[in-house]
C-alpha cells in the first residue's frame, strides 16, 4: 500500500530518514537503469570525509599521506643513532570526528566510462550551517565545473535551503533542481509542497537526451518494499510539524486514509 500522502511523505523526514534515504537511492538507480537507453549504465557511489572538531575550517577532501615511515633502520643510519631537537611547544590538534559518508547516483556512458550525470538526494546535514554542507557543495561546485549534469533532490522541510541561484525559487516544501551541463549556468527547478504530487522530472544525458525520473513511483516502491506503514504512528504530529495549515489538511487526509484502511 502506497503511502497516504498525494506526494512526499513528511512523516519520513524524521527518525526514518537514514533509512529512506538508503531505499530511495536504490530504488532511484533501478528506475534510471531501466529506462536508460544503451550506451549508459547507473552505478551507486559514495564519497567519503573526516569531519574535524574545526568546524569552521575550509573543507578539503581525504587523500593519501605524501610519505611513509618504515619501521626499520637504514643502511646508513643504525637505529637510534639520531639526536633530535627539542621542540619549541606543544600543540593540541584537532580531533577528528567519525568518517562521513553519502551515497549518491552516477549515470555513466560506456563509450568513454565518462560520468555524464549525477543524481543527489540531499540529507539533513546537507541543509546545515555545518562542515558537511561545506562538504556538500564543495561537491556540487566540481559536478558543474566539470561540465557534469546534476539532479538535486531535496525531499527535506527541515534545515536551510542549497543555494539555487538567481531569482529566488517560490516558497515551497520541497525542490527538484536540474542542471544541464549544456545550459550551465542555467538550471530549472520545480518547487512543491507537501499537498502536491512529486513532478516527472528530466534526467539529462549527453546533448539532447534525457529520460524521466518518476520520484513518487520510487517513493511508492521503497515505502512498500520497507514496510514503513507499519513504523510509522500517523495519530502523532510530523517530525519536523507541518505548518498549522497543512498539518489540519494532513489530519483530515489521514482520517480518510484511515477509514478506507479498514473497509
């Protein structure tokens, strides 16, 4: 059974999210690998970094040391045999925090295994004031540098919109944003809110191809396939609470639903 909602589900964004994020990324892949024509496949990748105590620092992307140091003496120096100076001070580095990790969606062309787009379901800390925003659109500004077609998902009230450029997209709940590499620095987004059905959005390709991604036929298959009607507790308020007006509108469409439910 779908979820009650005519479009996105709010009651997701809560304590369900880690994990819906997880069952939409895969059911998006499936939806973009059976429609895409030949010459591409999709794969799903993540990118990886260390979240320093520093918040404020300029993000900078894990790699790998510049030397090593073995553990045994050279040919030229027995071990031990070095004096070394005393330092001028001490200093307390920063500690680095757990390793964060997202996953997000590459379309690639088998010709040249050239990424051609890249589709990015933005999480919580996507929207915050925080290193892994930083993080975030040190990312999207590479994707579009590099002449990369990029889908942006933004299925999440909470937190701080991503920059969308100039004029201001309408107020809304929710954002799909597409950018072709071919129009850049041009870009198209659909704003909708919680009472509205996701729209079909194009996913670009190489110049003038581009297949329709169906959001709400992915939601639908990930709600079913991952049982959330059976976790989630519609008697309570949303997480974060929908606006006066939409949360009377959502308790008068959950009545429904519920009634329906039990004929």
């Amino acid at each position: 059974m779908p979820s009650p909602f005519p479009g996105m589900d709010p009651y997701l964004e809560g304590f369900l999210w880690p994990d819906a994020h997880g069952s939409l990324i895969y059911t998006i892949r499936a939806a973009l690998a059976a429609s895409l024509p030949k010459g591409y496949f999709a794969n799903i990748d993540q990118y990886l970094w260390l979240a320093e105590g520093d918040e404020e620092k300029r993000p900078t992307r894990r790699g790998e040391p510049d030397a090593f140091v073995s553990n045994g003496p050279t040919q030229d120096r027995p071990a031990g045999s070095v004096v070394t100076a005393e330092p001028t001070t001490r200093v307390r580095l920063p500690l680095p925090k757990r390793v964060r990790k997202k996953r997000y969606i590459r379309l690639i062309d088998t010709e040249d295994r050239r990424v051609v787009t890249v589709v990015e379901l933005l999480s919580p800390s996507d929207k915050l004031p925080k290193q892994d925003r930083a993080h975030y659109l040190l990312k999207r500004n590479e994707y579009l540098g590099a002449g990369v077609n990029l889908v942006e998902i933004d299925l999440l009230r909470k937190g701080h919109r991503v920059p969308m450029g100039e004029p201001d997209p309408p107020d809304a709940d929710y954002y799909l944003m597409v950018s072709k590499a071919d129009e850049y620095p041009e870009a198209e987004v659909w704003a909708f809110t919680v009472r509205e059905v996701i729209p079909v959005v194009p996913v670009p390709l190489r110049s003038g191809e581009a297949i329709a991604l169906d959001l709400r036929g992915c939601l639908d298959k990930a709600y079913d396939e991952s049982h959330y009607a059976n976790q989630i507790d519609y008697t309570q308020p949303a997480d974060p609470p929908l606006r006066k007006p939409d949360a009377e509108w959502a308790a008068e469409l959950l009545k429904k639903h519920a009634r329906k439910a039990r004929k």
